[in-house]
C-alpha cells in the first residue's frame, strides 16, 4: 500500500496506540529517573512535567517521516539512551540529579580520584538494573509503528509541536525577562530535566559559570596581600573552624529561648559555648549576605571584596592549610561567589550536586569529610563547612528519623492549619541542624585541638514568625526580624584557653553584625595586620557599637525600619538602620 494510500486511510481513524507508544518510548529515558526521584520524594514535581512535556519533541520527526519511524527512532533512542545511563547511574549513586555541578566535579578530578568513586560506591545491582533499563527501552522500540497522516496534516501537527514544546516557551521568558539571553537562560531551565538536553544544558552552563568564576579568580589574584600581617601563633600547630549555616532564624533554636526543643545536642553544651544574642546579618541572601561576611566589605563599604583578601586569604597568608567542604549547591549562575571563595582554598569537597536547590540533600554528608580534614598531617589548618542548614524547601533537609514536631505544642496561635505543616517541618529541619552542628564540635573535640570553632548562620528565615504570621521566607523589601537574627556562637578546645582569654560573658549581648566578622576572626586567631579594626571585634576590648544596618547598600532609598519585637527585652532596644 503507499503512503498516500495508507495517510488516506490513516485519516479516518488516526492510530492513537501507535502514537501513544511513540511518546512512551521518547519520554522513557528522561521519565525513568524522575520517576524514581518522585518516589523517592527526593524532589518536586517540576522536573517530572517538563521531562513529560519535552519528551513529545522527538514526536514531530516520526509524524513528517512516517516511513523511517523505526530508524529514527533506534538513532534518537541510542543517544538518549546512553544519556539516560548516565542520569540514571548518577542517581543510583548519589540519589541526585545530574546537573552541572556533577560537570563541574567531573572536570575537577582526575582518573585516579573517578576510579575510587566507582570502587566506593559501586554496587552489584546496578548492573542487572542497567540491563533491565536497556532491555525495556528495547522493547518499547519493538512496539513502535510508523504514525500516519496526510502530508498537510502531518505538517501542522509537526509545527504545533515545536511551536508548543520550544517556540512558546522561548517566546514567552524572553518577553517576560525582556531579553533573549535572559529568556534563554529561562527555557534551559524548563528543558534540564529531560535528557539528551540535561547534558547539553549542563555543559552549557557549566562553561558560562567556569569563565564567570575563573574571571573572579583572576581578579581575586591581583589583591595585595594584608600590610604588616602578625600571627601570634606563628609555627604553633592550629586547627581553626569556621561553620557556616544557611536559613537560620535564632528564635526558633531552644538554645536561644524557643519553647520548642529544636537544639537538645547543643543545649547540653551551652556551658561550653560562647553564645552570642543580638548578631544579626546585613542581607537576607546567602551571596549578598557572604560577600560581606567572608570579606572586609559591610554596609558602608560593600565593594571592598573587590580589593581586600578574603577570610580564606587571610588566612592562607598566615600560614594555614584551608579547606573549604560545602553543601551547598556548586556550579550554578547564582553560586559563582560561592565557589569562586571555596577555589581560593587549598583543598574543596563539593557534596550538593543537585540540579535543583529543593531536593532532598542532607548535611550529615559533610561529617566525613570534616573529619578527613581533621586528620590531615598539615600542623596549621582552616577548615570551612558551608552547610544547607534550614534551607527551603525544608521538608527536604532532615531525614525521616527528625520528623519530630507535628502537632501544635508550642506553635503560636496565629499559625494558620495550612500553614502548620510548614512550620512544623522547619523546627524539623533546625533540630536535624543542631545534630550536625553538635556532631562536628564533638568530632572537634576529639582530636584534642588546639583551636576554635565558630558557627553562624548567613541570615535568618521568617516561616510564620512575625507579627501576623503570613510571611514566610525572605524578602529585602519587607524586612523582619526572623530574616536578620541569626545564631552566632564560638568553643574553644581546652589547649586554647590555657594561652587565649575566652571570657566572653561581657560581650554576648553585643549589638554586632555578621558583615565585620573578618575583624572578630582575625581577632580570635591571634592576627594582626594594618588594616584590621579593633573596634569592629565583638570580643575586642575596643569593641564599638554601630548601627546595624541592612538592605542592599546600592539602594539607597529608605524603607520602613526593621521589627525587632520579637527579639528578647534586653535587646529590644539595638539601634538598627535600613540602608
């Protein structure tokens, strides 16, 4: 029969079976991965619609060639197939997604280190699940038939395709972020989710980050060095901590007075911590809030990590051998500061490869490799952990074990039914938060250092907390307290105390922002150098109170004054500013 015949034909009655195998075949590759991931609940269900809706693209082809239906298709499925093993092993390994941030890892290692990741992980049912993938993509293939329509027919059907998988889509983000660059950068992220385009999107991205970081890296390397640096402990073995937690609101940790018991570990070693209660953060945004944090740069100067070492730097000049171990989510657009501050130390271990941020992503991954740190030979040691703390979406932060608080004891009265679970699920997330935190000062403990371990958290999280109880999350225009209060504490080993002052209980009600922690650091380390600040040193004799300004400092517009209700009486009183 010809094809004109058999299109003839086709037109009373189009084959849908056939149709509907050719769609289940394409979307197989990407929808077996996030499959999994839905019912793993290691994600949402973003990325399972749009592997859905990208899937039907390799439709268009097999409607305009009906003829070379199964060629076609064996040509497609083998690239999407070998793509799809990838993803699938990635997941199978590491419970994630594939995204740029594995390129990343892929490109920073060398063979050695790619064979003992197989050899670790590795597990013997992988390959009959790699066989049974391979073997029921094949059989999909033995059910496809060609999809016959009139030529014209076949044509709009083709276009409508294209037009809705790509053309609207495209269109529409670059309208709505009014360039195309920008709207490309929008679709890339509808499309990540299905393969082959997952690849090549994360390859994409990938070389975009790297010359965004490389172009920081580079500038980073002509800032002059710190002027007259002195180290009290000089050629004295060291190993110093700094732990930084994400998404943190001080009031609802029990160690701060929260009714709830959020933090049971580090209440049992309040006694050994200085905690600090009146530190807020100057941004409510990790990279805005860090760059400020880990640099000289604050309000009044928020350039400064332009000219002035960084934390990491300073340190590097003193003499210490850095480690930078994160959690955080690696080569992204948005996180290019925050890598390009953990390339500038010695060694990097980068845990969160996740293509998307709300995706389950646990930060009892960073014990082990904390403790490898611990353990290497290097006398003089900084070892930064960059945790993913309480961060959105919380239900994704604390194993099930954690999934403690569920009824209302202790929840305000104006938390809203709905908005209960929410609130539930990020007390969970601060009291899996206060297990790690606890874990990596006791393991600390162990190696009887002599040092200090400090931990504070970029910025807060509102989740129901102020007044009215309808915010949740952060947002600059419309501060509250619960974004800016942030927990801060320090424990010292016993061998520090012996040759440092620790007596800190004069100064934890300091009013202090967490922009001029580079000076309080240096200050705890024993440096000295021409640019530091005594006055700018919460536990320095010389300590002066500022204001404690926030918002972004490019604006300069006034808003309305931050609310510190909510904030114990005694500090009721801090004199804030927004900026």
């Amino acid at each position: 029969m010809s094809w004109f015949k058999r299109s003839e034909k086709s037109a009373n009655g189009f084959d849908w079976a056939g149709f509907l195998w050719l769609f289940v075949f394409f979307w197989y590759f990407s929808g077996i991965t996030q499959l999994l991931i839905q019912l793993t609940g290691t994600s949402g269900f973003s990325g399972f619609r749009q592997a859905f809706v990208m899937s039907a693209l390799w439709l268009a082809p097999m409607l305009l060639f009906p003829r070379q239906t199964r060629v076609m298709a064996a040509v497609i499925g083998v690239v999407l197939w070998a793509c799809s093993m990838a993803s699938l092993g990635y997941f199978f390994i590491y419970q994630q997604e594939f995204s740029q941030s594995v390129i990343f890892i892929m490109f920073e290692s060398n063979v050695s280190e790619a064979g003992e990741y197989m050899t670790q992980y590795f597990a013997w049912w992988m390959v009959p699940a790699f066989l049974a993938h391979t073997a029921f993509a094949y059989f999909l293939w033995t059910r496809l038939r060609p999809v016959y329509l009139p030529r014209g027919k076949a044509f709009v059907a083709a276009t409508a395709i294209l037009v809705a998988v790509i053309g609207y889509p495209l269109v529409k983000q670059t309208l709505r972020t009014g360039s195309f660059a920008s709207g490309f950068e929008k679709f890339e992220t509808r499309i990540e989710p299905a393969v082959p385009w997952q690849m090549a999107v994360a390859y994409h991205r990938y070389l975009d980050t790297l010359a965004g970081m490389q172009e920081m890296l580079n500038s980073a390397s002509t800032i002059p060095p710190l002027h007259n640096l002195k180290d009290s402990m000089a050629n004295q073995p060291s190993t110093l901590v700094l732990v930084i937690g994400e998404s943190t609101n001080r009031q609802r940790m029990s160690l701060y007075g929260y009714p709830r018991e959020t933090t049971p570990e580090l209440d049992k070693l309040k006694d050994q911590l200085a905690v600090f209660d009146n530190v807020i953060t100057p941004r409510p945004y990790t990279i805005e809030a860090l760059q400020q944090v880990l640099t000289f740069a604050d309000e009044d100067n928020p350039d400064l990590y332009l000219t002035t070492p960084s934390l990491v730097s300073m340190m590097k000049q003193a003499g210490y051998k850095t480690f930078w171990i994160t959690n955080q989510q690696t080569m992204t657009k948005r996180n290019t500061m925050l890598t390009t501050f953990s390339q500038q130390a010695d060694e990097q271990v980068y845990l969160n490869n996740n293509r998307n941020q709300n995706a389950a992503q646990y930060d009892g991954d960073v014990i082990e490799p904390f403790n490898k740190a611990l353990a290497d030979a290097a006398p003089r040691k900084l070892i930064v952990v960059h945790l993913l703390g309480t961060h959105m979406s919380y239900q994704y932060r604390y194993p099930s074990t954690f999934d403690k608080f569920k009824d209302r004891n202790g929840v305000p009265a104006g938390v809203r039914d709905d908005q209960l679970p929410t609130y539930n699920s990020y007390d969970n997330a601060v009291l899996y938060n206060d297990f790690v935190v606890s874990s990596l000062i006791k393991d600390y403990a162990k190696t009887d250092p002599n040092g200090f371990l400090l931990y504070l958290s970029d910025h807060g999280e509102d989740v129901f907390d102020s007044a009215g109880h309808g915010t949740l999350g952060r947002n600059e225009s419309k501060p509250t307290a619960p974004m800016y209060t942030i927990p801060f504490m320090a424990w010292a080993s016993p061998k520090w105390r012996e040759t440092h002052d620790w007596s800190f209980a004069g100064d934890l009600a300091r009013p202090y922002s967490s922009s001029h922690l580079i000076h309080t650091w240096a200050d705890l380390a024993g440096l000295s150098f021409d640019e530091f600040d005594h006055s700018k040193s919460l536990v320095s004799d010389s300590f002066k109170p500022r204001p404690l300004m926030i918002g972004n400092p490019y604006e300069r517009q006034q808003r309305p004054l931050i609310d510190f209700s909510l904030i114990k009486p005694k500090t009721a009183n801090a004199e804030v500013v927004q900026k």
